[in-house]
C-alpha cells in the first residue's frame, strides 16, 4: 500500500514538473512572439485598423490611437495580422499627453515608426491574451524591461561607431539590405533595429540577465571584435 501511495505521489509530481516546464516554455514562445513584432491590427468595437506600436520600460505597449479607439468598450490587438494564426491581446487604454511627463514615449514611437498617423496617445495594458489556442494572463507578459536605464546609450554608441556591422548582420542574419539601419530598441530578450520598410527583430540567446552583459551581449550578435 505504501509502495502505491509513493508511485501515486512519485507521477503527480513528475507530472506537475511537466506542466510547469510546458507553461514556461508557452510564455517564452508568446513572450518571443510579441516582441519579434511591432505592428498589428488592432479591433475597437467593430472596427479594425493597422496599428504600429512600441514597449514602455514597464512593459506595457504604446501607441498613437484615434478618438474612436479610446472610447471603444472591447479593445484587441491582433499581431501581426488579424487571422486564425494571430496572438490575440484584449488590451486595456490610458491615454497620456505628449507634453505631459510620459512624453518621451512618443519620442521613442517616433524613433521606431517616424510620423504618428495620430495625435493622441495612449497605453495599452495587457488584460488577457490568446496564444495557440491558450489563454494566458496579461501580466505575466507585460514584463519590464531590465535594460531600460543603459538602453538609450549604448543604442547610440553602437549606432555611431558600428553603423556598418549592423548593416552587415541585417543582410546576412535577415536577408534586407538597408542603407542606414539603425539600433532603435534593446531588452533581455533582442534587439530592435529600424531597417529600409520597417522595424526587424534580432533575439539574443540566451537571454540577457542583466545590463552588465548587454553590451556584450549586442556586440556578439553584431560581430564586432
């Protein structure tokens, strides 16, 4: 009887074990796949139009909306593009004022994207999201950004002394020749650079734990010596 319970507790624990490993590796394939983009459609009520948008340091997503966006009672972003295939997140807004103290991050959207298509701007903060046919808490990923305070820095030491190895890592790692790229964007988990159309992803593996690796971390993928 002994020798039964043990089994019994020996599986529920080899089987906790599994669900646990099968859930973290969900939220970093989600985690991945939200932030390989910056561009979805978004779905107010029953409306739905392109959207470009860009990470708060707390994680939470920014972008120029309409009136109408706001004020709409469901909210989704479907990225990249509203299909069957699409991560679906029911966001929640807050719109913030350019001039106020959140501004710099329309600054940041326009380093990424240039022109906003919108004069209002808002946050989007994850509620809910749908992932290959799973459902997932929006906290868990609305992660902040570890590498928010050397960020700025080191995109422009790179940019202006290695404009050329990331020139050569875009053609080579992604196939797009681009005149000027630039590194626009860094966090644990890759790389941001504003190409010739649009914005490409590079990830880092593994992952940065910290800011006093990402620098070596960036030059690695770059190639520089």
């Amino acid at each position: 009887m002994e020798t039964a319970i043990s089994d019994t507790a020996q599986w529920y624990r080899h089987r906790l074990t599994i669900m646990h490993d099968e859930e973290t590796l969900l939220l970093e394939q989600a985690s991945g796949h939200l932030h390989s983009w910056t561009t979805g459609d978004f779905r107010f009520d029953e409306h739905i139009r392109p959207i470009r948008y860009v990470f708060a340091p707390d994680g939470r997503l920014v972008a120029p909306t309409m009136v109408a966006m706001l004020q709409a009672a469901e909210t989704v972003l479907h990225v990249p593009v509203a299909d069957d295939t699409a991560m679906e997140l029911l966001v929640t807004l807050e719109e913030f004022e350019e001039d106020g103290p959140d501004g710099s991050l329309a600054d940041r959207w326009r380093i990424y994207h240039g022109d906003p298509p919108d004069v209002h701007w808002a946050f989007m903060s994850i509620d809910l999201t749908r992932f290959h046919g799973m459902v997932i808490d929006g906290e868990a990923l609305q992660l902040p950004n570890l590498l928010t305070d050397i960020e700025p820095a080191l995109c422009g030491r790179i940019n202006r002394e290695h404009g050329d190895a990331i020139r050569s890592t875009v053609e080579r790692l992604l196939d797009i020749e681009a005149e000027d790229p630039r590194l626009v964007g860094i966090d644990p988990r890759g790389i941001d650079i504003r190409a010739k159309f649009d914005v490409v992803r590079l990830p880092l593996d593994p992952i940065v734990q910290d800011s006093e690796d990402a620098e070596t971390a960036v030059r690695i993928l770059l190639g520089i010596q």
